[in-house]
C-alpha cells in the first residue's frame, strides 16, 4: 500500500473569475486515519471535500486546477463513476430518497450503478450496514416502510449507512453531525473512530470539539488557503501558526 | 383621540365590509354558471346520450317541435375527445418532461434565460393561433382535416403548461437530491431516471392531467383541424369531433338548446373530475 | 441508456421546441406577407375596429376584475390567513379557473344575455369572471408576502387592519400585482370563443369566423392581425415574468 492514500497537489477552485474558494492547497494522507477539516463558514471546507470526489463536474462553470492522486493515479484519469464509488459522501441535510423503502435506500448505491446482486447479499450488506451506524435494531423490522417515519437524526444515519454499503475507501464527511441531536452525535462519533480500521474518513466540521475528539490529523482551512495540517493534538495544543491559534481561540 | 380612533376603527370596517362583498360577488358568477348548467341541464340526461351520436338538425327540429327529447347523444363527441386529447399527451408529455428535463441541467444563465423567455412566449399563444399553424402544416399540404391535426394543435397549447409545471416539479426538490446520487457514483443519466423523476412524479403526473384538462375544453382550434363527424371514428387521419366542438354546434343551432346545456354540463363536469384526479395526486398546487 | 445519449435527447427536444417556435413565427410572417404590400387596406376602418374592440374589451374586464381579485387576495392573504375560509376559497378558485370558455360563453349567452342590453358590457364582464380565479393564482402564488414581523410592528403601533394594509402591504406588493395584470391581460386577449359567442369582432373572432377564405388579401390580414395580437401578449407576458423573477430575488 503507498505511504499516502491522498495527494493533493496545488489544488485551486473558482466558482466564480477571479475569486478563488481554495487557494493552491497542498496537502498528503495517510490511509486508515481520521482527518478533519476546520475552519469558519465559507473558508472552503465543503468546498475541498467535493472536489475529491469531482462532486464540482455537475454543475457547469466552476474550475479546478491542481492535481489529486488517489492511490497514485490522478482522479481525473479514471471514470467519474468508480472514483465515487470508492471515495464516498455523506451530506450534512439527510437527504434519504423519499419514495422507496429503508431497505431500498440503503441499498441504491448499488442500484444507481446498475450493480445488482443476490438477495442474500442485498440483506447481508443492509444488515452489516445498519448495524455500523447503530440502526439496526431500531428499523430491522421496518426495513419495508418508507424513511420518513423516522426522525430526523436517524434519517442521517441512513443516509450515512447508504454511503457505506458501497463499501469505500474514502469516506468524505461535510458536517454530518450539524442537524443531529446531541444523543445521535455520540452515536455517529463513535462510528466514526470505528470506521478507521477499514478506510479513511475526512471529515469537515464547525465543531472544534468533535475534531479534537475523533481526528487524528487536522488541517486548518482559512479563506480558501492551507493554513495548518498536522497532528491533532498538537494543532490544538500548540499551533504552529499564529492564524491556527486565533481561530482555536475565538471558538473555545 | 378616542373620537379619531373609532373613526378609523369604522373606516377600517368599512372597507373590509366592502372587501367582503366584492369577494361574496366574485363568486356569484360560478354559483350562477353552475345552478344554471345542472338546472337546465339535467333534461336530456338519459343513458342515449352516452352511447348515440349527435342528431341532426332536422331531427331535433322535429322533435322539439313535438315537445318530445331530442334524440342521440355525444358519443362521438366522447370517443373524438378522447383520442384527439390522446394524441395531443402522446405528443406534449414526453417532449414537454425532455424540455424540462434539459432546462433543469445545469446552463448558463443567459443560455437558461432565453429558454425560459422562449417557454413563456410559448405559453401565450392563444388556442386558435396554434389552430392557424397546425391548418398550414397539417391540412392544406394534404387537403385533410383530421383528429391528428386536432392533436397537434392541443399538443401545441398543452406543451408550454407541461414544461412549466414539470420545471416546478423539478426545482422544488432538495437541491442536494441530485448531488446525493452523484456522490453514489449515479450516472447522470440514472440520477435523473432512478431519484430525481420517481421524486418528483407525482407533481408531474398531476400537472399533465391539469393540462389535458385544460385540451378537453378547447374548441377553437379544432374546428378548423379537426373540423367534425357525425361518426364515431377511430381513424385519427380522419375528421372527428370533440364534445367542445359538438357544443359549438349545437350552440349554432337554435333547435338543439337542451342539447347545449346538457352538453355544456357534461364537459363541465369532465374538467372537474380530471382536476379532482389531479388533485388527488398532488394535493398542492400545480404552476402552469 | 448512456449518458451521451440521453444528453443528445435533450438536446434534441430543445431543438425541436426552437424549430417549432422559429417555424410558426416564419409560417405566420410569410402568410400575412401578402397585406403587407397593401397596408392601407388593413388600416382600413374594418380591420382597425377589431384591434380596438380587442383592446378596448381586454382593458375593460381587468379593470372590472381588479377590485374583486384584489379583494379576493387580500382575504386569502390577509384578513383570513391561514383560516379554513382561505383554502376552501383556494380550492374553489382552482375549479373555477379550469372551466372551458365554450361553457362560459353559452352560459353567458343565454342567461345573461337577455339581461344585459350592451354587448361590450357584457363581453367584459364575463371575461372579467372568467379571469378573477386565474389573477389572484397568480398573486396568491406569486407575490412574495409581506413578512409577519413588518406587520406585527404595525399592529403593535396600534394601527387598524385597513392603515396595515394601505401603508405596508401594498407598496410591497405594487409590482406584483401590475404582474399580475400583465398575465391576465395576455390570457384575456388570447380568448377566443367567449367573444366570439358574445360580441364577435375581436381579433380572436375574426380569425375564428373567417378562418379559411380564399381571398388573399383577406386572408393576409388575418394572419398580421394574429401577428400583432401575439405580440403584444409575448410582450405583455416578458414583462411579468421579468418583474417577477426580479421580484424573487429580492
């Protein structure tokens, strides 16, 4: 396995000419890690995440330049479909699909991709998945009715049970945690520090806190640029950049 | 100030007075419409009129004078609706959710702004215009009036609504519906077939059945594509009548006046069952 | 389906829209053609009166229609919010705005004919009802309401319901409203069967009754005459939506 899992090389985005949201980022992680992304609203964050998995290429107008490796190959090389199927994400609104089933939702990745397997291994993925997020046991015997008896907290972890039944090697986060009642965030932070054993999780986030629970590495986005990428204890405790101290400070 | 207060307080009474009877007159015109259809109406009610084809001048002539029921019905005003506004679906609801469809994606904003000016042009070209159009293409090149002219007249009236409201389908729903299928590795294409249109079509179901409701009340542009039969027929290459324009007919006529109103009561009550349908599916409002 | 594929059958259907659009504007220009190198015979009296009666008609019902669709909204929107009366009234305007002109037209004809004396009158305010429940769709629909907060500061002030209502809400709503009026003013001019079953000598009716003739010149004049009746209405209908979609963004 290469040292890196992602190399993020000069990476730039402009919605707009002339203003750019990322400024040139240039950063490498390390596989089976927690890496969380901080920084105010609007410094990028979301932003960073979609462009590892090309989310920008649905909307027209927006440019990237840079590069971003992925195990060694450019993202740009291989087809859309499969980078996104091994780079995941997970919204900060659930946004189940509202007119088919628990079960169907959590399995339409499959669908989506014209993948169609056993039974068996439908139910098997659905369990395994459920039970990753810690909703197994309250939806197993409704796994036929639609997702919107559920609440709203338990919508996102279907929505992050849907990501995960795709099984990927990135899993990209955009604070997932923001709509989510206080019981859930445990729930989900939990899931979180688990699911490093099988791939790598990014995940932005406003809460400080939460980074500093569940992170290994942080990296400090402001106005679009790389302020700081490190170890996350260190980050916190002792920032090497006066702008990473400032804004530690401000949200404490 | 207490004296300047109530004064305002009347004035304040006064106007909502007035606002209230200027709305209890509104709606006169539709009670008035309604009792009058039913009240007149109801007399030539009678199975016949559901399976005959319309009579004949003559022979209303003759039977009125006698006092007695005019004979025949509209059936072939009920099979020509139907396959006229058939076709007239066939043609606008699948190019009308492909327009929509493409002007959802994502454009530029001067590009999607020229569409959109160009759908609310659409929208305003009054019925018999599009009559006009369909007569220059479709009739004289082959010296026929037929239920297919008849289609394409309405599908022309009806294609401007269906774009429209399947628009409105599309863009109120979560914007991050489509990114989600995106970011499960969903091709365009199945994003669009899979999640957004099985989301979205009840509204468009709903929006189509409005629209054909709308093409069962048109009259004018068929009667000069259409131009009208006695018979029932089933060849649409071949003239055919609507119950809108068996109305008309029977308007023109001053023997058939039963005929009219229990005509007139019956395209009603079809346009309100289809809207009811249309309701029952979407229980918002449909933007056309 | 390939995704390449499907794009170009997008693509195609906006082509088809454009080709189906160029082709009646193309069909109409090169039809009326004929007139046009005898202009005088369409600005004859004849063809002249029926653009005036049009005007004239399609004027006279919005203005009849205005109080009572204003009315209308404001009980929706204001006096009745959100009580039972608003959509009942909703539901109500909806069944009345999809009834066929061919009913309207025969209805007025032969129950309100006899009553009134004027055509033109009566012409207006049929099309006048006719238009009521499609305006206040439009404004309920489209006309962003005044915030609650705005409002409850009047109230607050001890202002009446009318005073709220005259200093706030309608400044607000202005342009909506002449929006509004612009849309009803497209569909109005557009009718055909209830002029032509009640008054016959708008530009619609004309076209309708005479649809067919083989004289030329006549048949020319026809076609410009729907040539200028569709602009105005695309005009008229640009217009709205324009303010509208400025309205929104506001």
């Amino acid at each position: 396995m290469d040292k890196y899992i992602l190399e993020i090389e000069k990476l730039s985005v402009s919605y707009k000419q002339g203003s750019y949201a990322l400024k040139e980022i240039s950063v490498s992680l390390e596989p089976n890690k927690v890496v969380s992304v901080i920084g105010l609203a609007l410094a990028g964050k979301s932003t960073l995440l979609r462009s590892l998995n090309r989310l920008h290429e649905i909307y027209t107008g927006i440019r990237i330049e840079g590069r971003i490796l992925f195990k060694g190959e450019n993202i740009m090389n291989q087809p859309v479909i499969d980078i996104r199927k091994k780079i995941g994400m997970v919204f900060q609104n659930p946004n189940v699909f509202p007119n088919m089933s628990i079960y169907q939702n959590v399995l339409y990745g499959y669908r989506l991709n014209n993948i169609s397997l056993s039974k068996a291994e439908n139910d098997r993925i659905a369990e395994e998945t459920l039970r990753e997020t810690g909703l197994w046991d309250d939806v197993k015997d409704k796994l036929q009715s639609r997702p919107n008896i559920l609440p709203h907290s338990l919508q996102q972890q279907i929505c992050i049970a849907r990501a995960l039944a795709l099984q990927p090697e990135i899993l990209l986060m955009d604070n997932p945690t923001a709509q989510l009642q206080p019981a859930y965030i445990n729930v989900v932070e939990d899931m979180i520090y688990r699911l490093r054993d099988k791939m790598t999780v990014i995940i932005a986030t406003q809460n400080l806190s939460q980074a500093a629970r569940i992170s290994d590495y942080t990296l400090f986005l402001e106005d679009g640029e790389l302020i700081e990428f490190g170890d996350t204890s260190q980050l916190f405790w002792s920032p090497a950049d006066k702008r990473t101290e400032r804004f530690i400070m401000s949200q404490s | 100030m207490s004296r300047l207060k109530s004064h305002r307080i009347r004035i304040d009474r006064l106007v909502f007075g007035g606002v209230v009877f200027c709305a209890v007159l509104a709606i006169c015109p539709l009670i008035g419409l309604i009792f009058d259809l039913f009240v007149n109406g109801y007399k030539q009610i009678h199975f016949d009129f559901f399976i005959q084809v319309n009579p004949t001048p003559e022979e209303a002539r003759l039977f009125q004078s006698a006092g007695l029921l005019i004979p025949g019905g509209i059936l072939n005003g009920i099979t020509g609706s139907f396959s006229v506004v058939a076709i007239a679906v066939l043609i606008a609801a699948p190019l009308g959710i492909l327009m929509a469809l493409f002007m959802y994606d994502d454009h530029s904003s001067r590009f999607s702004n020229f569409f959109h000016c160009l759908i609310v042009s659409l929208m305003g070209i009054p019925a018999i215009i599009a009559g006009m159009i369909v007569y220059l293409w479709m009739v004289e090149p082959f010296h026929s009036f037929s239920a297919l002219a008849g289609g394409v007249s309405l599908a022309i009236v009806m294609l401007p609504m269906i774009i429209y409201s399947t628009l409105d389908a599309l863009n109120t729903l979560p914007a991050n519906m489509k990114e989600e299928g995106a970011a499960l590795g969903g091709t365009y294409t199945n994003v669009i077939f899979l999640i957004i249109l099985p989301a979205a079509k009840d509204k468009i179901i709903s929006g189509i059945l409005v629209a054909a409701s709308r093409a069962v009340g048109i009259t004018s542009p068929l009667i000069i594509t259409a131009l009208g039969s006695s018979e029932v027929r089933w060849n649409v290459q071949e003239p055919v009548s609507t119950v809108s324009m068996l109305l008309w007919n029977f308007f023109n006529n001053p023997s058939m006046v039963d005929m009219v109103w229990t005509t007139a009561l019956f395209l009603f009550l079809t346009v309100i069952v289809l809207n009811i349908i249309a309701k029952s599916i979407y229980h918002g409002q449909i933007h056309t | 389906m390939k995704d390449k594929t499907f794009k170009i059958l997008l693509f195609l259907s906006a082509i088809s829209i454009l080709l189906l659009s160029g082709g009646m504007l193309y069909s109409l220009i090169a039809e009326s053609l004929p007139v046009f190198g005898h202009l005088g015979y369409l600005v004859s009296g004849e063809w002249f009166s029926y653009i005036g009666y049009t005007l004239l008609i399609a004027v006279l019902a919005l203005a009849i229609a205005a109080p009572f669709s204003i009315s209308l909204l404001l009980i929706y929107a204001e006096y009745c919010s959100g009580k039972m009366i608003a959509s009942t009234l909703a539901f109500v305007m909806d069944l009345f705005a999809y009834i066929p002109s061919v009913v309207w037209g025969v209805w007025a004809y032969y129950s309100l004919r006899p009553v009134f004396g004027n055509d033109i009158l009566l012409v207006s305010i049929v099309l006048a009802a006719m238009i009521i429940p499609y305006s206040v769709y439009i404004c309920v629909n489209y006309i962003p309401l005044v915030p609650r907060s705005i409002k409850e500061g009047a109230y607050c002030l001890g202002a009446t319901r009318l005073e709220v209502l005259g200093t706030i809400c309608f400044p607000f709503m202005t342009k909506g409203l002449i929006a509004a009026g612009f849309l009803s003013l497209g569909k109005i001019l557009g009718e055909t069967m209830v002029v032509t079953i009640l008054f016959g000598k708008t530009i619609t009716s004309v076209i309708f009754n005479r649809f067919g003739t083989n004289n030329d010149l006549e048949s020319g004049a026809l076609f410009a005459l729907s040539l200028f009746l569709i602009l105005i209405i695309v005009a008229v209908n640009v217009a709205a939506r324009y303010m509208f979609k400025k309205h929104w963004h506001e």
